[in-house]
C-alpha cells in the first residue's frame, strides 16, 4: 500500500540552524513527490516538487530512491519558516497521499 | 487572480442534521478534489471530479457523503445525518487540467463540527 510517513510531529530549532524535515514513502513505482506548507492562518500550497528540482525559500528536497526519502532541507531556518509541512506522493495518477505532517518551530 | 474559495468557513451541526459545503475551483480548471483532514492528520482524498464527472469517489467514507459538480465549475459537498467522526476540515482542491501529477491548488478548507 502506498504510505508517506513523517515521523516528526514537532520539529523546534534555532534561527539560522539547518533544517530537516524527513519524509519516508512507501511505493514499488516511480512516485513523484511534493512538500507542501501551510502558514499560520493560511491555506496549503505548494513549496516545491521533486520533478522541478527547485529551491524555493532556500528549501531543497533530493529524492532518495534506494532509502524512499523526499527530505525537506534548508541550511539557515528563518522565523518565517516556522509553518506546518506535508509531504505528499502521486503514483502517477491525479491522487495525492500526504503525511500526518511536521510542526516546524523557529526559535529566535 | 482568485483562488479556491470554500463556503461556510465553519460549520457547526447537531449530529443528525445535514451539511452543504460549497467549493468555488479557480475559473477554467477542469479537475476538482475534496479531501478530508481529521486534527492531526495529512489531508484524506475523498472525491476527484474531471469537468462535471465524478471519475474517483473511492474515498467517501459512507454512503452518507455525496459530492456534485453539475455544471464543471462549483463544487458541492453534502454529508447526511451527520456523525460526531464527521468533524474534521473538509478541503477542496482543483488544478487546470485532468492530467496526472499536477500541481492542486487548495482552498481555506471549512471546518465542520459535528455536536
């Protein structure tokens, strides 16, 4: 069965320590992952996707293949940051699966 | 440019009692999905539609829930006789084209709570 697991309810760290988010998937395809954000009082959005291989907001997430990780990093948190994360897989259909989600804290 | 909008905000209901939940996709995108997210949860797909057909309903969890999109655009949901595990925020989601793998854009969600 398809699963994504964040194992990290709450992740607290200081401003300007590196982040890291985990994401573990389960799946015997070639899934395509996301991590999406949700800031406080607003609405899930995208941050980014593996397939674009972007960085936006300083985040970066490799897609780990042989440990089916999709791990959401950034070198120097900022207190904006602080939001909750989901992670999320398609299996080459319109349905997404997310993780239970990670409360990340930046501390000043 | 307007994004997902989703009436009520919040919803409170006496176990029981009907619900109608409304979802305005942004204009021209053909796919539409509601999710449900129970506290402390990732977002559960509940139903996909591609214009007005409902191609997936594999996630509602009764036969008390029901979704339509008669005319391709405006969503609604509707949960009959309303359980106290119906509470959750109820999030719809839609993306331009029916396609796989797509970025879904998603609306504020409406909280519903069922008494």
């Amino acid at each position: 069965a398809q699963r994504v697991t964040q194992p990290e309810k709450l992740l607290s760290v200081f401003k300007g320590a590196p982040v890291e988010l985990k994401c573990n998937y389960s799946y015997s395809g070639s899934p395509e992952l996301f991590w999406y954000v949700q800031y406080s009082r607003q609405r899930l959005q995208l941050l980014l996707r593996h397939i674009s291989r972007e960085s936006i907001k300083g985040f970066t997430a490799d897609l780990n293949k042989g440990e089916t990780s999709f791990h959401l990093k950034k070198p120097f948190a900022q207190e904006e940051d602080s939001a909750m994360y989901y992670c999320a897989l398609t299996s080459g259909t319109y349905k997404y699966i997310f993780g239970t989600g990670t409360r990340l804290k930046v501390l000043a | 440019g307007a994004g997902v909008s989703q009436s009520p905000r919040y919803k409170v209901a006496k176990r029981g009692q009907d619900v109608a939940l409304r979802c305005d996709p942004i204009s021209g995108h053909v796919s539409l999905f509601w999710y449900q997210q129970a506290l402390g949860q990732g977002p559960e797909f509940l139903t996909y539609f591609q214009n007005e057909a409902q191609l997936d309903k594999s996630g509602l969890p009764s036969d008390r829930f029901f979704a339509e999109r008669p005319e391709g655009s405006v969503s609604t949901l509707k949960i009959q006789r309303t359980q106290q595990e119906d509470s959750a925020v109820y999030l719809c989601a839609s993306s331009p084209l029916g396609g796989t793998q797509e970025t879904q854009y998603f609306g504020p969600g409406t909280r519903l709570l069922v008494l």
